[in-house]
C-alpha cells in the first residue's frame, strides 16, 4: 500500500511547469487559476496539483480546488479523480 503524501507537497516534488501554480507563496491569481480548472493539465499532474491546491492557506484557493476536483471527477473531465483506482494516471 502506497503512504499517504503530507499535504501540502514539498515544491520541489511538483513537476517544474506546474511550480508557478503550485507554490503557496506565488501569486495567488495563479493559484486561482488552477484551482478552477483554467490550467490547461491533465492526468496525474491535475491530480498533485488539485490536491496541492486544496491545501493551500488561501480557503478561497483550497476551496475552488475543492468544487473542481469534485466536479471533474463526476463529469468524466479526468478518470484520474474518478473513485477507485486510477488506471496509468499516476505513471
């Protein structure tokens, strides 16, 4: 069984492209940006950023990551955030 990350991720665990919005000290407009799906990412890195993102101090960035991840798993958007086990999202 795989551990479970801490939340937030370290940022130099976050692939580089998506550091900018990841990063809880970077502009929250950014952060923003992600957090409501205008970040054009998909897969496992959409599932670390999500995730990065509902940890975020800022509650209007954790809860926007919050809606979209839960939206986009129920609107077929990504079957990486769809229940169960994720099939190649993560490799």
């Amino acid at each position: 069984m795989l551990a479970t990350p801490e939340l937030p991720i370290p940022l130099d665990a976050v692939p580089e492209p998506l550091r900018r919005f990841a990063d809880p000290n970077g502009p929250t407009a950014a952060r923003m940006m992600a957090a409501r799906g205008m970040v054009p990412v998909k897969g496992g890195d959409l599932v670390l950023l999500l995730a990065q993102l509902t940890a975020d101090a800022d509650p209007g960035v954790s809860k926007s990551a919050g809606r979209y991840a839960r939206r986009a798993s129920g609107d077929g958007a990504s079957p990486c955030l769809r229940p169960g086990p994720p099939s190649g999202c993560l490799a």
